[in-house]
C-alpha cells in the first residue's frame, strides 16, 4: 500500500449530514481517514494511492455533496505558512 494525502479547499462549512457522510468514507473507497481544518476551511484526505487515483477522491467527494472548491497546492501551504514566521 502506498498512502498519499491530499488537500482541499472547501466552499464553505460543512454541515451535520455532510460531516456524517465523510464519517462513512474510511475503508470504504480505499480512503483510509480525513482530517478538516474548520478555521482554514480545508479537508485533508489520505487514501492508497496503490487502490485510488487523486481524481476518484475528488468525485467520491463531489457525489456526497461536499462543496469542494478546488485542490491545495502543498507547497504554495508551506511557503505561506514559513511567510508568516
């Protein structure tokens, strides 16, 4: 298994349902677990990359209603994140 993480922004706040049903994505698609940063409006995917490609991710998302806008660049984070130190 080799397992990638990936990043992205949402629209807006997800709500109670839209937090249940990302609750049910774990082992069943292959995504292994997520992680939502509330107060940067990102969701954080890592999924077997041996099993799933990044753009099965996105429309497993996009078919629960998650209001995806777009997918963020890693490094374009980091360099913010050292920007602001």
């Amino acid at each position: 298994m080799t397992f990638m993480t990936v990043s992205h922004q949402l629209q807006r706040p997800l709500s109670g349902a839209q937090l249940r049903a990302l609750g049910e994505f774990p082992n069943t698609y292959g995504l292994q677990r997520f992680r939502l940063d509330e107060r940067k409006l990102q969701l954080h995917f890592e999924y077997d990359a041996s099993r799933l490609r990044e753009t099965v991710v996105e429309n497993v998302l996009r078919r629960a209603r998650i209001p995806v806008v777009g997918k963020v660049d890693p490094s374009a984070e980091e360099a913010r994140a050292i920007a602001m130190q």
